[in-house]
C-alpha cells in the first residue's frame, strides 16, 4: 500500500511538471491564434468553469454540478447567481465590474461557495480549457497581450478576433524598457496554476484591527530596503506589488467579513470596482482583472446601506442573498457533509435521527402561509417535492413568492451538529435515535443565549411537530416490517380488493369463494383500503380505474400486478393490514414474557428492519419498543 501510494505521489508531481509552459511573447501569440480562450478575462473562465462541469434542468430549473457536491437545496439561488451575475459578466457587460456581495445567514453556505470558487478555479488552471499565462516574473501574473501597444490594439483585435483591456503595471512597463529594450516580442512568458497558499490568481483579506491593520495588505509596500538602491520611492523596483489585490489578479479575491472593515479599506475597491483599476503607492492607477467577492450577515448589511457615506460603494455591489436551504431531503444531506467531516463517522446514526432534526430545522426557517388549507408541515413536504392531495407543485412558486426573504432566519446546520455531538457524547451506546436527536436539541435551546423565551416556545412547538412526524414515520416503519411477516395476509387483502374494483368499474358482480353466491362490490371494505391514502369519496372512482389500467398494461407484457407494483396502493394496503393487526402487532411488541410465536414474529420484523432499512440491533429494538408504546396510548 505504501508503494503505491508513493507511485502515485511520483505520478501527481510529473503531471505537475508536464503542465510548465515557458516560450516568448511571439510564442504566445501563435498558442493564442491556436486558442484564443487562453486569455480570456477572469469571470469568463470563472463562467466556464463553472459550466465545463456540467448543467442538468431538473423540474424546469437549471442545476449546475459544479456547486452540487458541497451545497444542497440552494438550486434556484445558484441559479441565479450564474444566470444573472457569471453569465453576463463573462460576456463583458458591466455587472463584472460590480462587487458580489453574498449575503445571508450564518452556517447558510457562503464560505463554502466561495471556497468552491476558490479550490475549482485552482483545479481549472490546471486544465487545458482553463489555463494561464503570464509575463514571467510579473508580481501581477499579468496577461502577456498587455505588451501590445494600445495603437496596434485594433488591428490586434480585426485579425485574431480578440479584445485586450488593459495596461501593463508598472514593473513590467520598466521591465520592457530597461531590459528589452522596447523588443516585446522577447518577453518571456510562462503558465502559471493557480494557487491560494502560493499567493498566485486567489487572494483572501480578513479584516482585523482597525488600528493596527494596514492598506498595503490590499495594495501592497514600499520597500524602504531598496530605496538607496534604486533612489525613489516611485521606481517600481522599490515597491513590493504583493497586496491581496495584486496577487488576485487574473482570479478571485476574497473579502472576508467585508462590511465590518474600515471604511478606508473599501474606498480602494471603488476604482476598482468600477473602471478596473486601483491605487497603489507613487504610480499610475493599476488595472486589475479579478472577481471580488464578499460576503457578510444581513444585520451588518442593513447596518451598512443605512449609513449615507456608503452610498458610492453600495452602488457598485451585486447583492446576492443565499438563504437557508428549506428542502428536508437537502437538509439532510448537508448533516451528512458535516458528519463525514467529523470524528462520528464511527457512530452509527438510526434511519430518521437525521431527518427529524431536519424538519425541526427546515420548520424554523418556514413562514406561515396565508393560502387556505396550507398549514406548516404541509407547506414543508411541498417544499420537499412531496404530493399531497388537492395540492400540485405548481402550488410551490406560489407559496415560495408569499416571503422572498423566507429562509433567511432560522436554525442553523451547525446547532443541529453540535448537539448531535453533545448527544453522542453523554450516550454510552454507539448508536443514536431520532428520539435521541429531539432530546438534544430540547436540551440546547435551554443554553443558547440569544434565543428569547417566545423564541423558545416557538423552536418547542417544532420539536413537537417534528416528534408527530416521526410517530407517523416509525409506526410506517415498523407496518412495512411487520406487513412482511404477515405476507400471505396482504396478498389475499389486495387480491380482494382487485376482484371488487374490476367489478366495481365494469359493473359486474363478485362471486363469494365460499357460498358461490354473486354480490355487489364491497365498498366498505374498497373505501377501508383507499381512505388509508386519502383518496375522496369524488376520487375513487379514478383511483380505481386507475388501477385496472395498470393491471391491463401488466397483463398485456406478461407479468403479474401484485400490491407492490404501484406505490400508493402497496402504502393502501400496508396501512389497512396495520390497522387490522394493531392488537396483533401492540401485543407482541409491548409484552414483557413474549411466547415463541411472537419472539419469533419480533425477530423476523427486528431482521429485515436491519437487513433492509438500516438499522442496528439497538436501534431496531428501540423502534419496536417505541411504537408498542405509541399503541397503547
């Protein structure tokens, strides 16, 4: 193992090499008339990139892949971060020139796009569609086009199809006059890969104090070493360009925190921001090609357009705000992220533990609804993509349009993981339950500080909804196991209730087994089935012949239609069986002295509930345990 890992450290470093590219500008210009996207502008690679890992359109809605392995249930505002920001910005309009502002809660994923940005722009330098190059030796990795004289820039661009923006900075302006004499064809120029740690195309400021910090972070130093040396302060010999906006050029800055820097610090970025360019010591303004990107909380936002003197900079800022997810199922995946990048990955975690701490999650950043009929939880399996009768999800862009800011506030994914933590903790088994989950997250809101007592009363009443919910999940859980043990029993109950609707809907009669008398359907024992999902008096009959067209279309390719075959009436039958072998079932999992019959009916249910739902030993006879006492109730 340890030789084929250092074989695969070897090959890693040779394909790092194989990818230096060193030539002179003539050499460039041939790779650039070969292909001219190598020296695309900034948001256009960042665009491409972006795109060049692939676009789905799910439910009419785009979903770019690149963002889906790390961010969950922000499709529709990833969207429209590209659409409306990365896309026209790539084809040059102005909104590039525009700071992109994310702004939302905390733990809403901010950092992590940014960091996506960050780590794939890394990635896609170093790929043939996403590479490079630079004035070698340039503090700025500056595009080598900059070399070509504004005046032949035209003629440039009537031959080879492409716009130059931009001008040399000062180094490279000295560099082609002292050491190349004017000759720009012999200046040198490299590919060069991205990279955060080696300060090259990402650049990242974190403000700090006020007092002590100084603007040549963003802009760079005077080298007073050199002075003597080259005898000015202007000479660019004497000036080191390695400020967060130097290094970023041709890539992403990152402003961490930004509404809470000094206002000096962010007067630099109005230049920027909106001609290209920025100022730094005794020179000219600086062009700079580069994405900057900030993000910041919506109190310091409304904090900061309050303030008038922010009135210049506020102009020149693309507010993006990227909201809490309100998916159960995405939420779910985000706990499941944050656990792999924990030390409970050694924990086993009960099927649903995850899930009722998400409904508690999702329910806190959900508004009520003015629409009739639309409670909550009703309101948060829409969301989820759930069908639940009289409702369609067109009904969800409705409801979504009732509160744009919905999602803004609420739980966030951190306090639910921190209590996970806390419950795994004071737990000596090495599993945890949903009912474990609930406990924990009772417990915290006792000492979170900043939740007020009508707060607190609100987050209970969601504990308690997420409590129902999982009820209704569990004794699910244990009707589908349970109904495996008594199969025989649900084919004859489907069987049955198949001869009724094939006679109900051709109006025939049923013929009794036994007496071989002929009868009317039984509707009672149909609407005893059906009313178990829901379906209405006025519904039936297209339930009904629903059903018959599936047998039809069955039959037809040969195969046989039993109860399994369609969804909600496998849920149909499952919950009618239930319902007839509750005292069956309520016995069995309650009594303290089972007999062999129903210890052994218990670990036919405790078996497929561990062979094929997920569960462990512990879990699967805490689940039994818990709906027998949701039985007796």
């Amino acid at each position: 193992m340890e030789v084929e890992f250092i074989k695969r450290l070897k090959e890693h470093q040779d394909a790092e090499r194989r990818l230096a590219w060193e030539g002179t500008f003539k050499d460039y210009i041939e790779l650039v008339r070969k292909n001219p996207q190598i020296c695309q502008l900034a948001h256009s690679r960042i665009y491409n990139m972006i795109v060049a890992a692939g676009v789905e359109a799910v439910d009419g809605q785009k979903r770019y892949k690149f963002f889906s392995r790390e961010l969950f249930g922000l499709d529709r505002t990833l969207e429209k971060l590209v659409e409306e920001y990365f896309h026209p910005a790539a084809r040059r309009l102005d909104v590039r020139k525009r700071i992109l502002l994310l702004m939302g809660p905390v733990s809403g994923g901010k950092s992590t796009l940014v960091n996506l940005l960050k780590r794939g722009l890394e990635q896609y330098t170093r790929t043939n569609a996403g590479a490079v190059y630079a004035i070698k030796g340039c503090p700025m990795h500056e595009e080598p086009l900059h070399l070509i004289p504004r005046e032949l820039r035209g003629e440039f661009q009537r031959e080879y199809g492409i716009y130059i923006e931009g001008e040399l900075c000062p180094v490279c302006r000295l560099r082609v006059e002292t050491e190349y004499s004017g000759r720009i064809e012999d200046v040198p120029v490299e590919r060069v890969l991205f990279s955060e740690e080696k300060r090259i195309g990402i650049g990242t400021f974190t403000p700090s104090d006020p007092k002590s910090q100084d603007i040549a972070e963003l802009t760079g130093s005077i080298d007073f070493s050199t002075i003597a040396e080259y005898g000015s302060e202007s000479d660019p010999r004497a000036y080191r360009f390695d400020g967060e906006l130097n290094i970023a050029n041709r890539g992403i800055m990152e402003f961490q925190e930004m509404l809470k820097c000094d206002e000096r610090f962010l007067w630099n970025l109005l230049s920027l921001s909106q001609e290209g360019n920025f100022k730094a010591g005794r020179f000219a303004l600086i062009y700079a090609d580069e994405l900057i990107i900030a993000h910041s909380n919506e109190a310091e936002y409304k904090a900061f357009i309050s303030n008038k003197k922010n009135e210049a900079l506020l102009s020149r800022m693309i507010v993006m705000k990227i909201p809490y997810n309100l998916r159960v199922s995405d939420e779910i995946k985000i706990y499941q992220k944050l656990i792999k990048q924990s030390d409970l990955k050694d924990i086993h975690i009960a099927p649903h533990a995850l899930r009722v701490a998400a409904i508690f999650s999702v329910l806190s950043r959900l508004k009520e609804s003015k629409k009739q009929g639309v409670d909550i939880v009703k309101k948060l399996k829409l969301y989820d993509g759930e069908d639940l009768e009289g409702f369609k999800q067109a009904d969800v862009a409705e409801l979504m349009a009732e509160h744009p800011d919905e999602g803004m506030s609420g739980v966030d994914p951190r306090y639910v993981i921190n209590r996970l933590c806390s419950a795994l903790i004071r737990s000596e088994t090495r599993c945890i339950g949903p009912l474990d989950v609930l406990r924990a997250l009772k417990d915290g809101l006792d000492q979170h500080p900043s939740v007020t007592p009508e707060e607190r009363e609100r987050l209970l009443n969601f504990i308690s909804l997420a409590r129902r919910e999982y009820d209704e999940i569990a004794k699910r859980e244990v009707q589908k196991a349970f109904v495996y043990s008594f199969e025989e029993s649900a084919r004859n109950l489907f069987d049955n209730y198949l001869d009724n609707v094939e006679a109900y809907c051709s109006g025939a009669k049923v013929r009794d087994p036994i007496t071989d008398e002929e009868l009317e359907p039984d509707e009672r024992l149909m609407r005893s089935i059906e009313e178990q999902i829901g379906v209405s008096e006025t519904a039936k009959k297209g339930f009904r012949e629903e059903i018959l067209i599936r047998l039809s279309s069955y039959a037809r390719k040969g195969r046989r239609f039993d109860y399994t075959a369609h969804e909600r009436l496998r849920e149909a039958i499952e919950r009618k069986l239930f319902a007839d072998l509750k005292d069956v079932i309520k016995i069995t999992t309650t009594t303290k002295t089972p007999d062999a019959e129903q210890l052994k009916r218990l670990s036919v249910v405790s078996e497929r509930l561990i062979r094929e739902y997920g569960y462990c030993p512990v879990c699967a006879s805490e689940l039994l345990r818990y709906v027998g006492s949701l039985l007796s109730r």
